[in-house]
C-alpha cells in the first residue's frame, strides 16, 4: 500500500507505506551522527595511547574508525532514500549496506568487549591509562549495539519496500488545485494497487484502472461519471 503526500500545494508525492521515509531520514541522521562519533574515538584513541606509549593493542586496530565508516556511509543512503522513498535503486543500496553495517558493528561490538579488559590491564597499573582504554572500549560497544539494532530494522524496512508493488519513479505525480469541496484529481504512475492521501479523514477515495496508468479522485463529493475507455485494438487494413 502507498499513501499521497502533499510536498506543496498541488504537488503530490506517492509514499509508501511499508518504507516509513520519515524514519528512514531520522535513521539515517542517527546513524551519521553515532559513526561520526565512532571515527573522532577511534582518532583519539590512537593519538592518546600512542602519545602515552601504552600497548593497548586493540584500540591500536582501529575498529571505531574503519567500522564508523561503514555506517556514515550507511546513514548518508538512509538519509538520501528518506528524501526519495519512491527509488527502488536507494532502497536496495540502503538494505545492502545496512547488512554491511550489521556485520562491521557486530564485529565493532566483540572487539570492544574482548578489548577492553585486555587492555585494561595492558596500561601496567597506570589508572588514568587503564580508565582510558576501558571506557572508550564501552563507549564504541554501546554505539556498535545501537548501530546493529538500528541496522537491522533499516534491512527490515528496505525489504518491506521492495516487496510492495513495483513504483515508476520517474513517472511524476501531479494534484491539481480546484475550488474547496471539489476534491482533487491526482495521476499516480502503475503499479499502484490503492492510494489515500495523508490528512483526508472522511474523503473517499476512487481508483480508475486505465491501461498505462491509474487515476485517482480524492474529494467528498462523487466521482466523475465520465470513464475512459479501455485501450483498443484495431485490425491492419487488408
């Protein structure tokens, strides 16, 4: 199912229903942010301990930053896809990198918990070392499970959207303006199985099945009694 946004007035933009794009974008800003946050620890991490000259051997992998990168890639398509939740090329290239996602802060998160009692003790009795490397070990991991959680419900939402009924999206779709209580008549691409458009309460809403589109009728008034005749066939001339 999909439902019709109003962008601006008389502007409609198809949506659907199984591909939240407004959680998708808020997804995908998280996610940018929390992998931000992964590279500047990671950054840190590697600077200070060096400095310090402290044998903390897993920060020194580098998990935070090249895993960090991951997601603000991921998040970056989230955000994108949110923007245009009618491509199905965004859609697929969320859900791939969201699995790329799970599989780098899964990896994030086991280093961090194996890392960070190791290298708790690899600071030999300096405190301010040892306190160090095991809170920006719990920190990344914390970031990492949140980053999973989050990666599994963007794959879970991108299969929701490929599996609806397939979308032109590059067909545009168009509402024009007409007096109040006349209701509005909309050109929505094929594919589309049923529309509303978000704030109708109480409109009805009429589907007309054309042969290379449908159109829709959204007013509290009937529908059109004029229909278009179907697509016809005409026999070569002899």
């Amino acid at each position: 199912l999909h439902t019709l946004r109003e962008v601006n007035s008389g502007t409609f933009q198809l949506q659907n229903m199984g591909y939240n794009a407004k959680y998708v974008h808020g997804m995908g800003v998280s996610l940018v942010a929390m992998g931000s946050l992964n590279i500047v620890l990671g950054i840190g991490a590697d600077v200070g301990f060096g400095v310090m000259g402290a044998y903390t051997i897993f920060h020194y992998l580098s998990a935070p930053i090249w895993c960090g990168i991951f997601v603000v890639i991921t998040g970056i398509l989230g955000i994108c896809s949110g923007k245009n939740p009618t491509s199905r090329g965004l859609i697929v290239a969320f859900l791939v990198m969201g699995i790329f996602n799970i599989i780098f802060t899964i990896t994030l998160l086991s280093l961090a918990s194996i890392g960070a009692p190791i290298d708790g003790e690899n600071c030999f009795g300096d405190d301010v070392c040892t306190a160090a490397a095991v809170a920006l070990h719990v920190v990344n991991g914390v970031l990492a499970l949140a980053e999973t959680v989050m990666g599994f419900i963007g794959a879970v939402m991108s299969c929701c959207g490929l599996a609806s009924p397939t979308i032109d999206d590059k067909a545009p779709l168009v509402g024009a303006q007409v007096p109040h209580g006349q209701g509005v008549y909309v050109i929505m691409p094929s594919g589309v199985q049923y529309a509303t458009r978000a704030g109708d309460a109480g409109q009805q809403v009429f589907i007309a099945q054309t042969p290379h589109h449908m159109q829709g009728y959204y007013g509290a008034v009937d529908p059109p009694t004029e229909t278009i005749p179907p697509e016809t066939k005409t026999k070569p001339p002899a």
